[in-house]
C-alpha cells in the first residue's frame, strides 16, 4: 500500500492546549503576567517595550476594537534599521 504525503500544520492554539493539559501551565495566569508587564507601556502610548527578557509589541487600541494586543516577538532576531533599541524595564 502506498502512502500519501501529508502536510500538516500545527496550529499554535493547539500548542498552546497542549501545553497546558500536559504540563499544567496556568494559561490565564500567563496572560495576566504579560498584561501586568506591558500595562505600563500601554498607558504611555509606547509601541513595544523589552521586559523580563522578552520584547513585547504592543498593537494601537484604535484599530484592534478598543483593546491594547500584547504579542511576544522574538528579542533574537536581528533588527530592522527602523526599530529602536527598546530599554530594559525593571520590575521596582
């Protein structure tokens, strides 16, 4: 019997369950954390802010139905000549 190629993609809701359900990783207490971290930025108007090792990107409240997005970007890669180096934020 021959077999067919299969592509598949993982989606990263389903990395995410699985994360949790096998590992037990508080998912909410996750978002709470990140939120906590960018709060700060949000209310300054800031577009991105580096903190506790990670970058987070903050998405304009006016085009996402009122709400701030948080996206977690990856701090490894290499900058674009138009982004700005973003300062440490200690947690005081």
């Amino acid at each position: 019997m021959k077999t067919r190629e299969v592509r598949l993609h993982v989606t990263d809701h389903a990395v995410l369950r699985y994360l949790e359900q096998k590992f037990g990783i508080d998912v909410p207490a996750v978002r709470r954390h990140l939120g906590g971290m960018a709060m700060s930025a949000a209310e300054l108007g800031a577009v991105a802010v580096k903190t506790d090792g990670v970058r987070l990107h903050l998405e304009d409240a006016a085009q996402t139905n009122g709400r701030t997005t948080v996206e977690v970007v990856n701090c490894d890669r290499p900058q674009r000549p138009r982004d700005r180096a973003l300062p440490e934020m200690r947690d005081d």
